[in-house]
C-alpha cells in the first residue's frame, strides 16, 4: 500500500505542478512570437507581380533674372529635351552623374525600400545617376533603371 500512496503524492506533487506550469508558459511564450513573426515577417504575395517606377518630377526648368535699375524681376522658362521614357514617367538621359557603389544595394522600381528588389547592384559598380528624390537616386545600372538609397554610393 504504501508504493500506491507513493505513486499518488508523485502526481500532485509542488514540483511537477510547478513543473507543467512553466511548461504551459513556455508554450504560450512560443505561440505568441510564432504569431508575431508571421504578422512581421511573412509575406502575403499580393505585392510580388506589383511592377511599378514612378518619377515625381516634372520636366526640368531654367531660372532667367532680368535685373533693372528699380526691381528684379525673375521668370521661369521651360527648356526642350529629347527624354526616355520609363514606365510612362519622362527622365532625362542627357543629365547624370556617375557614381560607385560602395556596398552592395538593391535597385528598386519605387523610391521605398518596401517595393520588390529588381536586382543587387554589387560593390565597386559604377550607375548612371539621373536624380535624387528625398535621398532616392534614380540611376541606370547596367541597362536597368530604379531607385536605390543614397549611402551606398560615393561621387
């Protein structure tokens, strides 16, 4: 009789109670992060076929000041260029400035780093840069155009 009563203070006792109850947090612990990354981390896919590449800006200008005795007077006059166009979007081709990656950078069609990645532009590769939006550099790299952040990059 007394292997029974044994046996029967094994099941209730503090320790294995104790025992299940970190247990039982434990596994909560891992539901909640297992949840919180697939919220974070996980894709939906309804972004992959989303192809886009807008440029903001508008055809360039030249400021002409006229300066008279009394006032100066300032206009705007609209310059002709001959543009490619980029996904419906006109650029100017025959304004750039070269630049070299310094660490490897992905190319993206928008001026986010949450749009899909077109490429890596890998170090020691030299793009066409034809414009900076808020740090965004619409450049050429080996025939692709995007976008890519501005630190990666030295004149």
């Amino acid at each position: 009789m007394s292997n029974k009563n044994n046996s029967s203070d094994f099941w209730n006792s503090p320790t294995l109670k104790g025992i299940a109850g970190v247990m039982g947090t434990l596994l909560v612990v891992v539901i909640i992060i297992m949840v919180a990354a697939k919220v974070m981390f996980v894709s939906d896919g309804s972004s992959e076929n989303k192809k886009t590449g807008r440029i903001t800006s508008t055809e360039p200008k030249s400021v002409v000041t006229t300066t008279t005795a009394k006032t100066t007077k300032k206009t705007v006059k609209k310059t002709s260029r001959e543009y490619n166009t980029y996904d419906g979007s006109q650029v100017d081709t025959d304004e750039y400035t070269t630049q070299r990656v310094i660490s490897a950078v992905y190319l993206h069609p928008e001026p986010n780093s949450s749009s899909e990645n077109l490429c890596v532009i890998p170090v020691g590769a030299v793009c066409k840069v034809y414009a900076n939006e808020n740090g965004w550099l619409y450049l050429d790299y080996d025939g692709q155009k995007g976008y890519a952040y501005y630190t990666f990059f030295e004149a």
